[in-house]
C-alpha cells in the first residue's frame, strides 16, 4: 500500500508538479510548500528563544495578563512572509495556513513556549468575511498548532460581533478604537483556570488580540499566551 501511495503521488507531481511558495521552484519530494532554501533564508523573530521577555511580548505589557507571546516571522512588505501571508488570505490556500500553524508549533516546542498553555483560541473573523474568504485562516493557523501540540483548541469560547473596517492604514489610536468591541464571549465554560493561547496571522499593534482578550476576560480568563505567524511594525 505504501509503495503504490508514494507512486501515486510522485506520478502526480510529474503531471502538475508543486511549486515553493516563495519563489516559484520546483517542490523536491520530500519538501512541501516551501522550499529547504527559502525556508532558511526567511525572516524569523526567533521571539520563542525568549518567549516572555521580547518586542512582541512587551507591545501587550500593561495591556492584558500576558505569559509568553511570539511571531514566527517579520511582516516586511514585499517579502518572502508577506507573500505567503497574501497567499492564505486572498489566494484560497487552506492548506498553506495549517501547514504554516504545524510549523510554528515545531518551531515553538522549543524554551517550553506551550508548557502550560490549556486551551487554544483563534481570533474569529465575522461572518460576512469568512463567507467572502471561505474560511477563518487564524482558525486554520490554530489547527495546525493544536495537530503538533495535541492541546484542545476552542473556537467557540468567543465571537466577532462587529464587522470592523480594515486595520491596515489606521493608527494605533483608531485601531484600539477601530476593534474595543468587536469580540464578545458566549462560553459557559470556566476560564478562570485556563492558560488561553490566542492564534492569529498578524499583530502589528495587539489591538486586536487585546480586544479579544478583554472579551474573553470578562467570562473570567486570567491568563493569556500570543502566537503569530508574522510581527509587523508600524
């Protein structure tokens, strides 16, 4: 069986063969959606190495009850990270986010980033987006963390109630504004006890995983962690 699956499979790269991501080439085998190269070459944080105490973490200080937090990669425009970022948001590649959340759990395990985490909560996008998109990516991005780390994940304890304009051009002022109460908890579950990991795609300045942190506090978490896959600065 397993013979006859790997010949299945390589027969279906010669007729429609996968290509990186990043920059185009050839998939090898054993390689999947990015390439050995690009993978080495990408922009990474290293925010797990000191996973309480670095840019990340400290932008949520003062702010909520923040643990750990880290970005597996720098959002730069018009780099590697941005395009795989583009990809998953407006390209329909599913796939492409779990494999993206698999990968900064692998790269996470390390300095015990997930060691007391309980529960995994992806931020949610509104209805209307997710029907215009065809799925949640910070969703997908959780998946592929709790597949690694094998920890429950709750997409449920909270909901975006407010459809939000677009984050990209505002400031830190009108973005805090732009999502205060956006998210609302409907969980009857008791989170006074969980140590919640809170997924999305991007952070630039927390507003928008302090928004849902606060939503998520009011039904009684007190102990928050923050993964990413990417850090922009503004």
């Amino acid at each position: 069986m397993r013979s006859r699956y790997s010949f299945f499979h390589r027969l279906l790269d010669l007729i429609a063969p996968s290509a990186c991501f990043c920059c185009g080439r050839r998939l090898a085998q054993q390689e999947r959606f990015i390439c050995v190269a690009c993978q080495r070459h990408l922009p990474y944080t290293n925010h797990h190495l000191t996973p309480d105490d670095n840019e990340m973490v400290r932008l949520l200080w003062l702010r909520i009850p923040v643990n750990n937090a880290a970005a597996l990669y720098r959002h730069m425009p018009h780099a590697q990270s941005a395009r795989i970022i583009y990809d998953i948001k407006y390209h329909h590649q599913p796939e492409l986010a779990r494999y993206m959340g698999q990968l900064m759990a692998q790269t996470f395990l390390h300095n015990s980033f997930f060691s007391s985490v309980t529960a995994i909560v992806p931020i949610p996008l509104t209805q209307q987006r997710q029907r215009t998109r065809g799925y949640n990516q910070s969703l997908l991005i959780a998946e592929g963390i709790a597949q690694v780390t094998q920890l429950p994940l709750q997409p449920t304890w909270i909901e975006r109630t407010a459809f939000s304009k677009s984050q990209t051009h505002l400031s830190h002022a009108e973005r805090a504004e732009n999502v205060e109460d956006a998210f609302c908890s409907n969980t009857h579950d008791d989170l006074t006890k969980q140590h919640i990991l809170l997924v999305d795609d991007v952070i630039t300045t927390g507003a928008t995983i302090c928004a849902a942190a606060k939503a998520l506090m009011r039904a009684g978490a007190t102990q928050f962690s923050v993964a990413t896959l990417c850090f922009a600065k503004v």
